[in-house]
C-alpha cells in the first residue's frame, strides 16, 4: 500500500477508516456488565510488607470496578510435620469458608492453596481449576499474579488504560 502525505479530504477520510478498521472493539462494548463480588481465599503464613503492599494497591485498583475480598487462611494450622494431614487440614479450613454464596453466580471465589496444593475437598467442589502460569509459584506470587490479571481483564473490559 503506498502511503500519501497529503492532507486532501479523499486521503484524511482514507486513513480515517483505515485507522477505525483496525481499532479493536471489546465483544462487551455498549453492553451492561454486572460486576459480581470477589473472593480471593489464600492458604499460606503472614505475608510479607511487599507482597501485602501490592495486595492492598491492586485490591483498591479493582475496587472501583467490583467489590472484593482476600482472606488468608493459615498454612499447616495443626504444625505437623506430616504433609497429608497439612494438606488435610488446610482443606478443612478453605471449605469452611466457602459459603452458599460462593454457589452460582451470587460470588466468584478464588481459592490459592498452600505449598503442596488443595486437598481433595476443595478440588470435588471447585467449578473450575485455572492455572496462572506453567511455573511453580508460592502463594505470594500466585496472589499478586492473580489480582493484577484481575484487574488488567477489568481495564480491558472498560476500555481503560492500562500501563498509563
């Protein structure tokens, strides 16, 4: 395609349909979007000041887009040494906060297990299982990775800026 620099009204109504052809549209546009409430319930000890920094900017961003909560539930409540009943008792604890509202689509509830992943209860009753990378992270990243895509798919609905 040869490029013309000229200002004539043929070139400008061109490059304007040009330029509005390959502007993409979110599938969303125009549309209503009902913002149900998050949960994000988090298997693991105290975070660190960091890591709870970038837990406190992200859920304030995501705010003004949806409510949201994060919980976080203590690794290895029973201090045992034996993985299958840390596993066992983290499992405990997480369905103890899922709630008849984590049913249907009243609320949407993330659930980040601990070191050695959820027990089998949290995996029967999960709806869906989503992997956030091929990595193996710790709780802290999975968190932070977690709302920072959460609130990059809001910006993305809405049309917003992301990096600026």
């Amino acid at each position: 395609m040869a490029l013309c620099w000229c200002h004539s009204s043929a070139c400008l109504s061109l490059k304007k349909k040009i330029a509005s052809s390959q502007i993409r549209k979110s599938k969303y546009e125009g549309q209503s979007i009902k913002a149900i409430p998050i949960r994000v319930l988090t298997v693991g000890k105290r975070r660190s000041k960091g890591t709870q920094l970038l837990v406190e900017e992200y859920t304030q961003k995501i705010k003004y887009y949806c409510n949201i909560e994060d919980t976080l539930i203590k690794s290895n409540p029973k201090a045992t040494s034996d993985v299958r009943s840390q596993i066992e008792a983290e499992d405990m604890l997480m369905m103890q906060h899922i709630t008849p509202d984590d049913f249907g689509s009243v609320r949407l509830t993330f659930c980040i297990g601990g070191p050695y992943g959820h027990g089998s209860l949290v995996r029967e009753r999960a709806d869906m299982s989503i992997r956030l990378s091929s990595l193996v992270l710790n709780h802290q990243v999975a968190l932070i990775v977690l709302l920072e895509q959460i609130y990059r798919a809001w910006t993305i609905i809405k049309r917003q800026k992301y990096h600026h």
